[in-house]
DNA sequence: TATTGTTATACTCTATAACTATA
DNA sequence: TATAGTTATAGAGTATAACAATA
C-alpha cells in the first residue's frame, strides 16, 4: 500500500474515522447550539465579548484572534462601542494603541448569551445516564487539551 | 433554592458545567478545523455541498436546513452551478421545483475539502494513547446521538 | 523607517418585497 | 389562492489600499 492517491497513509484507517468522527459532532454540536440559541448579537460580535470577558485587549490583538483585518475589527469594535458594550480607554504603554474593555452592559450580556447557549447543550446531558456524562467529562478534558495544544 | 435568579434550577450544577464544557470544547474544535482548513470555497458553499452529497434536493430545502432566505440559496446554487460544482435537473413531481445535484467536479472538491479539514484533526488524534483515542470513540458515539435528537 | 489604527472603497452574503410560473 | 423560485434593492461584514499618529 504504498502507492495510494486518495487516502492519507501518515494515519491508519481508525484514525482517520475517528478524526471524522470527532470533527462531525463537534461541528454538529457548533450548528445546533449556534441555530437553537437566540442571539443577542451578532456572531462576530459575540466572540470579540466573549475574548474581552478573559482581559482587556487591543484592536490589534482581537483582529489577529479573530483572523479578521485590522480595519474589519475597527469596525466592529465601533458598532459594540456604539451601543455601549465595550470601551476603549488609551494604552499604557503605546500612544498608538488602545485597551478594548468590557462595559458592564458588555458582561451582563455576554453572561446571558452564554447561559443561552449552554441551555440546548444542559438539556441533552440531563438526559444521559451517569455513565455516559462521566464519559462526557473525561472526553472533553482531552478535546480540551487538544484543542490548546 | 426557589428564587435563585442567575442559575437555571432545572439543572445540577455539575450537569451545567458538563454542558458548558462540551459546548465550548465542540466550539473551540469546529474553530480550529475551520481556520487550520484552506477552504477550496466559501463556508456556506462547502455547507451546501455536503448536503448534497447525502442526496439531491430542492432549493427550498437548502434554503430550510442551512437556515437561509430563498433568494440567498438562489444566489448561492446560481455560484456553485456557474462554477460547474451542482447541477439543476427539473422536479420529477413539481414543475414549479428542481432537485440540485452534485456534479463529478462538485463531489471531488467536497471530498478534498472534507480530508483537508479532518488532516488536523488526524494529526491531533495520532498523537494520543489508545486509552484516550477509545475514549473519544466511545463520546463522539454519544456525541452524535445527542445531536441527532 | 516600522507599526497601530482609521478612512475610503469595493465585493460578498444576507434579507425583505415584488414578480413569474405552477399547484 | 397558495407555493417554489427568481429578480430588485438595500444593509451588514469583509478585504485591500491609502492615510494619520506614534514608536
């Protein structure tokens, strides 16, 4: 088997499904969690609150998590500033700069997206027996350390 | 505990943070498959695309699963079939209708898609034990049950 | 001279409303 | 009359290029 053209022979078979597998319910859950919650604003704007819920940051840093250009995230950095979701108040150390911060308004809504969407997600783990959210926990300990590596 | 206000009684506390767990493990997967992967087109084309794998279907029933307007999904089919990816034959049943298909061109650029998304994935998976892989196996089971509820 | 952020401009994706063809 | 799909138009979100202020 050394001259295969459609399949990855870095990986054995049960590795790759199972990275399908893996990868399938992981962006099924995204999509439901992301269509059964109401959001409160829109997705862009929810994951910039949701990187300023851990630390204040600069435009520049929340373009380069959000793998969006610099003048997209002045832009929306302007709508959440507009309606009183975050503020900027001047960097520290550089006069260029700016710390994005979340405004009270800002937490308390993300707080309640958050509840949102777990909400879906709370549902479908009660409804598993013991066992099986045992398994849920150990499992996602190594999403989690995967994910972070 | 009856006039909690901030948390959802409905649920443990244990059950709540599984869920959040889950969710933002399921997230933080589906972000990095999405930003790793070199997209061959559009997100919302690649979504149509892997729903026509399955099976032909009507706009209609695009526009209803990915959650889009008719004139979006109009706009979209318009893109995918200029690019040669779908096909538009007329409805057997409903001549007001038509079922869009996958043509050969369109089945290849999803099934690239679809390895260059899980090749991260696989690098991950590869790296673990096989405790931890049959572990994953055993969640991702539940995970698709759940979601498919 | 390089970097941070903004403004100018254009393109894509989306939606609502109005329209055509068929059920 | 209701439904499937398209066309017309407008509003967001995004990007690249050019600019301002500061390092």
């Amino acid at each position: 088997m050394e001259t295969t053209t459609s399949t990855d022979t870095r990986f054995t078979e049960a590795e790759l499904k199972l990275a399908n597998d893996v990868r399938m319910a992981c962006q099924w859950i995204s999509r439901r969690v992301r269509f059964e919650a109401s959001p409160a604003a829109p997705p862009h704007q929810v994951s910039v609150l949701v990187r300023l819920r851990e630390q204040p940051r600069t435009p520049g840093e929340l373009a380069d998590i959000e793998r969006v250009s610099a003048p997209s995230m002045t832009k929306t950095v302007n709508c959440l500033a507009d309606q009183g979701l975050v503020e900027r108040t001047p960097h520290p150390h550089d006069r260029r700069s700016q710390l994005i911060a979340l405004t009270p308004d800002g937490e308390a809504l993300i707080e309640r997206t958050i509840a949102d969407r777990d909400s879906w997600m709370a549902r479908r783990v009660a409804l598993l027996d013991a066992d099986e959210q045992e398994l849920l926990r150990r499992a996602t300990a190594v999403l989690l350390r995967v994910v972070s590596e």
